[in-house]
C-alpha cells in the first residue's frame, strides 16, 4: 500500500547528512543500479523525471546533494507531468517530478505495474501569466477575461477582444503543451474543467519556448510557474490577477499566504518505495526534502509555510522510520 505524504520544514542539514551516511554504511550493500562504496560512500545513478516547473528544483537538489555525494548521478529528465508519470508507472524512473497530484488513471497504471511511491510536497508555486515587455495597456485582467481567451473554441485573436480598452493588438498565445502539470493545473483553474484549452496556440513542454515566444511577439500572452518569470523578468512583464478580490500580482508572499488567486498550486516529488531500498535514493530524498528551503531559495521557488513545513516534518520522521526498519 502507497503512503501519501505532505509538506515540510528543513531538518539540520549536517546532522541529517551525517546520519544518511552512517544509514548508508550500516546497509552495506545496496538493490540493482546502485553500488555502495567503502567506509559509507554512496554511489549510482538516480533517475527523475516529469514535470519542467518542479525540474529547477531536482536540479538544485541534485546539485547541493551531489556535491557532498560526488560518487553519485542524478539525472532529472522534463518530459511533463504526465509524461514524467507514464515513466514512472512504466518503472523508468526512481523519482517523478509532479506540479500536480498523481490522478486517477495514473494511480492506476502505477498499481498494475506493481509501483508504491510517496506523495511529498517541496515547495509552492504560483503560475505567472506574461505579456510582452513593451506591452504598455494591459496590467490586470479578471479570471472572466482570462477565460474568454483561453477556453475550448475561443476565436479572441485581438487584445481589444479582451477589454475593449485596449488597442487594435493581434493576440498571439503561447503556453504548455498537454502533458505539463502546469496545463492542468491552469486549465481546471481558469475554465472550471482540467484539458479543457483552445488549441490554437503554440504549445510546448520547454517553458523557456514561451518565454522566447512571448518575449518575441508584441501582443503575446503566455503562462507558466512563477520561477521563469523571474528568471526572465527582463524580458516579460506579469500581469496581476484578479478572482473577485481585486488585482494581485504573483510574489512569494501572495502565493504564500494564499492571496494570489487562482494561481497558487504545491510542488510534488513522488519516489518509488522500492527505490527507497537504495540508500543512494533514500539519501537523497531525505536531503532533497531536508533541505527544501535552501532549494526552493536557490531555484528560484516559494517555500513551504509553517503549518507544510511541520507536516512534512512528521511525513519524513515517519519516512526515516518505514525505510530503517
């Protein structure tokens, strides 16, 4: 039977790695694909896959974990959230990258598969939606207008389609492609029902498509998680959001305290159980999540609240305690 599991708060990152360690020595030997070396040193390649939003943060988890464990490779892959979990259920991967919850169907097809995992949430998000820089008209827009724009069959091609404020500008529209989490996530948002999109944009799993897309089209639009706005904020300008409440921009803080609606959404990591039996994987696990702070600051990400933070305390003691026992 799977375990699911929430959010967090970082334990002492020394006295963490020092008990993996000793975890690791005390283990002596390791499952297939991974190979333990003398007086405790982790070896072996640790493979992670899925969503492209949660892949800055695998990466700076890799990084930071890699450098105190240079005798082990993580490889993170970014084929979606979706594409990530068909790998994942298909037992191609340890480690699958999600920007949302594992579904039904996917449940499902991990269960025939024989694949157990853990839910564990390392960081929060807020999904950006970006126009050109040189967009000079538009600030804020209503979840009603975001609509109009975005949902199945819509023909809204001009920004004064939009508002009837805004100049005679050709709409052109750039976003995820259907496997991405982040397209779920803004679809079920934005038009009440998950998949349900126009498709007449240009779509593409690789975020930094649409940052080039829209940065390159004086009437752009796109979406995708706040991280690559930040990273591109030279090159784009965000646009605030407002539900009912008035117009919120995305920061740390209004994704934080839940104000920034509604485009906040958590960040996932799935391991597989049986990959939890390598003490290469379990180390690196109990860092990433140990460490979830300093990766979250690092990648650019919101970290978790207090109340994630202390739940994810007691999902990793009780973690700790299945896998050592």
């Amino acid at each position: 039977m799977s375990i699911r599991m929430s959010p967090s708060r970082p334990v002492a990152p020394m006295a963490l790695t020092a008990a993996l360690l000793l975890t690791a020595s005390a283990c002596g030997g390791s499952a297939s694909g991974s190979d333990a070396g003398v007086e405790g040193d982790l070896s072996g390649t640790i493979r992670v896959d899925g969503s492209s939003t949660v892949a800055p943060l695998s990466t700076a988890a890799a990084q930071l974990f890699q450098g105190e464990n240079p005798g082990v490779r993580v490889t993170v892959g970014t084929s979606g959230t979706g594409g990530g979990f068909e790998k994942f259920c298909a037992g191609e991967t340890d480690i699958s990258d999600a920007s949302r919850p594992i579904e039904d169907d996917e449940k499902a097809a991990c269960e025939k598969n024989g694949i157990q995992y853990e839910e564990l949430q390392i960081a929060n998000d807020g999904l950006s939606v970006v126009v050109n820089e040189d967009n000079d008209f538009a600030e804020c827009l209503t979840v009603e207008q975001l609509k109009k724009v975005w949902e199945p069959g819509s023909k809204v091609d001009n920004w004064n389609q939009v508002d009837a404020k805004f100049p005679d500008e050709e709409l052109e529209l750039f976003g995820p492609g259907t496997d991405s989490g982040t397209f779920d996530y803004f679809t079920e948002a934005i038009n009440g029902e998950e998949g349900a999109s126009r498709t007449d944009y240009s779509p593409s799993e690789d975020d930094n498509v649409t940052v080039q897309g829209v940065s390159g089209s004086k009437g752009g639009m796109g979406y995708f998680g706040l991280s690559y706005y930040e990273e591109n904020k030279d090159e784009l300008k965000v646009l605030k959001i407002n539900d009912g409440d008035g117009c919120v921009e995305p920061t740390a803080k209004t994704v934080q305290d839940g104000s920034y609606k509604p485009l906040s959404r958590p960040l996932f990591i799935y391991p597989k159980a049986s990959s939890l039996d390598r003490p290469e994987v379990e180390a690196f696990v109990e860092y990433y999540v140990g460490n979830n702070a300093e990766i979250a600051e690092k990648a650019q990400f919101v970290p978790l609240n207090k109340t994630q933070q202390a739940e994810l305390d007691k999902d990793l003691e009780r973690l700790q305690e299945q896998h050592s026992s």
